[in-house]
C-alpha cells in the first residue's frame, strides 16, 4: 500500500484539500445529468454514489483524523448511506495509506523526545495497521511483542476546524436544523478530542479489562504506561483475525455462537453494570484468537451514561411501556424526543414515528434469546430507515430530536447489531449477563 510522506495539517490545506473534493463532485453531479439521459435513471444513480464516495474517501484517507472518523462512524449507518458510500467508507475501519517510515520515526522523536529504537530493542517503522486517528507497529522490549500506536501529527489540533467543514454534510444527512444543533456537534467533538487522549485510553482500558475480567472468552491487551504518552501508547501485541477476516470465513455455528454470545454479555455488562460503554464497535476493533477468544482493542471512545438518561432510554425497551400511550408519552418528553413547544401534528408524527422505531429495534429485548442471524430482523430496520429517510414531512419538520446522548448510544447498538448480524450469532441469551 502507498504510504503518506506528509498530512495536511493546517486549516487552509485541510479546507483546500475539501473545496478539490467538492469540485469533483460538481463533476460527476453534471456526468449523472447526461448518464441518466442515455441509460437507466437507476444506474445512473448508482454510478454518481460510486464516484462521489471514491472522490470522498480519497480525499478523507488524505486528511486522516477527525475528518476520516466521520466516514469511519457513517460506515457504520447500512441501513442510511448508499451501500457505494458503506463499502468505501467502511476502509477506514483499518485498510487506510500509512505514514512512510521516515515519518514515522519523525513522529515518534516528537512526541517522546527519542528514537524509538532508543526505548525499545527492535522497532518495526512500517505500520501493520492503519485507522483514522493513528496507526500501529511492532515492537519489542525484554522479550516482550508489543504493539505501539502513533498517533497522527496534527489530528488533535485540526479537530474543531474538521468538525467545521464536515457539520453542513452531516447536517444535510442528518435532517438535523440550525437551532440547537450545536449540543449534538458539541458531544462529538467531546469525544474525538478524548480519543486523541492516549493517557486517558490507557485509563479507560484498564478500568474496563478489570471490570471485565470475568466475563468468559473475553481477552483484553496489557497496556504500559512507561512506555507511552499522551500521543503514543503501548500495550501487549495480540494475534488474531479481525472480526470481519473472521466473519467472512467462518463456517462453524458453535463458534459464531460462541463468539456473539461473549460480544452480548461484554455490551450488556457495561452498559447495565458500569453505566459505561466502548462506544466505537466496528470490526476492527476486535480480533478473534486461534483459541475462539474476542479480543477488544481500543477504548479511546467511551461513553458516560448518566441515570437520567440510562432509566427513560432503557424503560422504553420493555413491551409493556411501549403499549402504555401514557407513559411512553411522557418518557419521550423525557428523552427530549418530543419538546414543549411542538405542534399537535409535530407530537403526532414524531410520537407515531418513535414508536414504530422502538418498537421494531428493541425486539431483542422482548426475547428471552434471540437469533441474530434472522435476516428479516435486519431488512425490517433497513426499511423502515429508507421509509423515513425518503419522507418529505419528516424533512419538513425540526430534524433535532432526542438528548445528545443518543448519538453514542444509538451508534453503539446499531454497531453492536450489525456486528452480531455479520457473526450470524443465534440462540443469544439476552440477559445473560446478569449471571456472570
């Protein structure tokens, strides 16, 4: 793969390296005009969403950091972006260019003030893997294989000007208006600023790895802070196939099971246990061992739930709440899902719409044990999604909806769900973490 020999860090060369970007775009906008003449509306369409999330990512994988995870989080949402824009997107969960070796050990010498072959007895300068906010190579130190990630130069500084380009895209996405958008904006931003936080990773990764410690089949990396810092960050290298390499070849039921099942009880765990959660479940942050272990890797991403939101969200998961007109009500004033100062048609609508989504995807929690790998599941929450996305009243109507808490929490379930689908996990046990 090509490496990069530098990264556009300033917020000119960011925002020019967008504009480009954008001219493309215009490009292949005035190609589909005369593709969809001569050929099928259809495929025309489809070729536009091919080239325009080539020209996207291209450009993305360039900038890396804050920029790059936006696309990174969107992979994660099938059932919303054209699949042209989740294939291309979904890259940056872990195939994206790597630093060059010379940049590499210019980095290194930056942020811990040595060489890295000063601090450990061998150094491997060419990445084994490559994400959005930095990238990892092998090292080791008193017969100890060691996995260290570099983080990007210049990612922690350009994430609120990032975040500024990309908000009017997201904002478009999203259906999200002007008015209050800033609280969403706001909590994302929160969160890239964390993940470039590596000392605080370390923290979060080791509260996390104690806590879990009991759940079976579940491993977790040691993690050295002597030999890290706020920009670098070591921890025991783990062998094994990313979840996707995994899911893509595995053919034993028992194991998909078995796996799934861990997945479920680590999510659970957390969220029910310790009100706190790894927010960022895509496939590349977990690996399947040769002994049928899931690995979790990378908790720069954590998100806080506070019981004032944890109560009404999880209340609405119960059956027998969502077919009380009543308190469902009242617990979606509590979410911020319907606001005082709706129309009668605005509580109408948003009311019908929630509970038509509630209903459909919190149906794992009405089962004792529920089959994951059930495709009627899934194509049920990819059509509703097209049903509102296509919907002019929705588009009409003040798109803000709901505490800012839902962007992570709801970005973990859809993660945690399409990872379970990917596994084909059935016969999960719903609550089974509660016996652990």
């Amino acid at each position: 793969m090509k490496t990069l020999d530098r990264i556009p860090t300033s917020k000119i060369q960011r925002a020019s390296k967008l504009v480009s970007t954008g001219v493309k775009i215009g490009v292949n906008q005035l190609k589909y005009y005369g593709d969809r003449i001569i050929n099928n509306e259809e495929d025309a369409k489809e070729r536009l969403n091919e080239n325009n999330a080539e020209d996207i990512y291209d450009s993305l994988k360039t900038l890396k950091g804050s920029a790059l995870k936006v696309a990174q989080m969107l992979s994660m949402e099938k059932n919303i972006l054209p699949q042209a824009y989740v294939e291309k997107f979904s890259l940056s969960q872990f195939s994206v260019p790597p630093l060059s070796p010379p940049l590499v050990i210019k980095t290194f010498k930056k942020y811990f003030n040595q060489h890295p072959q000063e601090l450990f007895d061998t150094f491997n300068p060419t990445s084994v893997n490559a994400a959005s906010i930095g990238q990892v190579h092998i090292a080791e130190k008193q017969g100890k294989q060691l996995a260290i990630k570099i983080q990007y130069p210049g990612v922690a500084d350009s994430i609120k000007s990032d975040l500024a380009l990309v908000k009017p895209i997201a904002m478009k996405m999203f259906n999200i208006k002007g008015n209050d958008s800033d609280k969403y904006f706001k909590e994302v931003e929160d969160k890239l600023i964390e993940e470039t936080n590596y000392n605080l990773e370390i923290e979060q990764s080791e509260f996390v790895a104690k806590a879990c410690a009991h759940i079976p089949n579940l491993k977790f990396p040691k993690y050295y802070k002597n030999w890290s810092s706020d920009r670098i960050l070591t921890m025991d290298y783990m062998k094994g196939q990313h979840l996707s390499e995994f899911t893509a070849s595995n053919t034993d039921v028992q194991l998909s099971q078995r796996i799934g099942q861990t997945l479920w009880d680590f999510y659970m765990y957390q969220i029910h246990n310790l009100k706190k959660v790894h927010a960022d479940p895509h496939p590349g942050n977990f690996l399947v061992s040769d002994r049928a272990e899931l690995i979790a890797l990378d908790f720069g991403c954590m998100k806080h739930i506070p019981n004032e939101f944890y109560t009404p969200y999880f209340e609405l998961a119960k059956k027998e709440n969502l077919n009380n007109p009543e308190f469902f009500e009242n617990t979606l004033y509590q979410l911020e899902i319907l606001l005082p100062s709706d129309s009668a048609d605005e509580k109408a609508f948003f009311s019908a719409l929630f509970h038509e989504m509630l209903s459909l995807f919190t149906q794992p929690f009405h089962e004792d044990i529920f089959d994951f790998s059930d495709e009627r599941f899934f194509n049920n929450i990819a059509a509703l999604s097209q049903k509102y996305a296509k919907s002019s009243e929705l588009r009409s109507m003040n798109g803000n909806r709901g505490s800012k808490h839902f962007i992570y929490m709801n970005r973990t379930f859809f993660g945690l769900y399409n990872l379970m689908f990917d596994l084909k996990a059935k016969d999960i046990k719903i609550s089974n973490f509660k016996n652990l």
